[in-house]
C-alpha cells in the first residue's frame, strides 16, 4: 500500500515537471520567433484578429498610402471623397492647354496674343490659369498647327509654374512662414523670342487639381 501511494506520488510530480517544461518551453519560443521563423507570405487575414493591426504599426510610407485610399481626398479613391478620414490629397485632376489668338478659357484663363513674327529681341509669352480654386502641379508648352519650317525661329527660355492673379502671370505672394519665400502656383508661363517670318500660336499646358489641406 505504500509503495502504491508513492508511485502516484511520482506520477503526479513528473506530470508537474512536464506542464512546467511546456510552460517556460512556449514562453521562451515565443519570445525567440523573428521574421526568420515565418515563411514568406505564409501569414494570411485568417491569423489575424481584427483590429489589432493599425496604421501606428505600419511604416510612414504604407499609412500614407492607406490613408490616400480610404481618406477624405485620396489620390486612390473613385473620387477621392469616399473615406471618413483621411490626409492631405488631391483630387479632380485635369489639364488645360488653349490656343493663344482662339481660345478663351471658361473654368480659368489665358493670354490670347500669339507670338509676333520678327521680334529676335522681344521676350514673348504665353500662360495659362487653373479653374478657380485649383492648384497647378505641372506643365509644359506646344506648337499648334503651324509646320516645322514656321518654328526654326522659336526659342523657348522660359517654361515654370507661377501665380496668376488678376491677368498677371508674374504675381508673388508667398506662403506665410515659409523661410524660403515658397509660392502655391495657379498656372504655368512660357517665355521665348519668335525669330522667324510667321506669327506662331505657343500653347502652354497646365495640371491642375483640388489639394486638401
């Protein structure tokens, strides 16, 4: 009878020593797992529970672009405007690029003169505006319909964003505290010299879009 009571003794201690083992086993793997441990693309939704992953845990770039997705104004949203919050974005992107002596903008504007023929000494320009409201976030400048042989005279000195307040292409007004005197452009300018035989149509060309601040 006694020797009966000490082997259940004994059973019932090393039962304790195995739970006991398991118990600091796990604890240790589970602070010793890394990124070695896992196979690639091996974690699915599934492992997962919700919400305990969020925008803190991903990197700045990756939440920018979560957020550009799902927030207020994301670039990546049908129209920009369907998440309940999000960061700065932009959204109804377009461009404009009117024919200067033709064509009148009616959501922005535009000088109308063309480029006059035999002037090699007169600095000439075209501009464009965005639509009221609207940011410009590039453009450019193009011939219109005239043939190459009417363009040999065509020098372009100047292509770069600017402020456009009023008609005047050449307004200043910089952002309050900037250190660097840094602007919001609302439309692009192109400057050159005509020094050919023919009056020439220079288009310039603007991106323009809503920006959330």
């Amino acid at each position: 009878m006694r020797i009966r009571n000490n082997r259940v003794a004994a059973v019932a201690i090393g039962t304790t020593v195995l739970v006991a083992l398991g118990s600091a086993g796990g604890a240790v793997a589970a602070g010793m797992v890394g990124s070695i441990d896992i196979r690639n693309e091996s974690i699915r939704s599934v492992d997962i529970k919700d919400g305990q992953v969020r925008l803190s845990d991903i990197n700045d770039r990756a939440e920018r672009q979560l957020r550009g997705r799902n927030g207020k104004d994301g670039v990546d949203g049908a129209d920009g405007k369907d998440g309940a919050k999000g960061e700065p974005g932009v959204s109804n992107i377009e461009a404009d690029g009117p024919y200067p002596g033709a064509t009148k903008l009616t959501n922005g504007d535009n000088s109308t003169a063309k480029w006059v023929a035999g002037k090699p000494n007169e600095l000439q320009s075209s501009w464009v505006m965005c639509a009221p409201g609207k940011v410009a976030l590039g453009g450019g400048f193009s011939r219109a319909d005239e043939g190459a042989a009417a363009f040999k005279g065509l020098q372009v000195v100047t292509s770069q964003p600017v402020q456009v307040v009023d008609g005047n292409p050449q307004a200043y007004n910089p952002i309050a505290g900037d250190a660097d005197g840094s602007f919001v452009p609302n439309g692009w300018l192109v400057e050159g010299f005509n020094d050919g035989d023919t009056d020439l149509i220079v288009r310039p060309h603007v991106v323009c879009a809503d920006v959330a601040e």
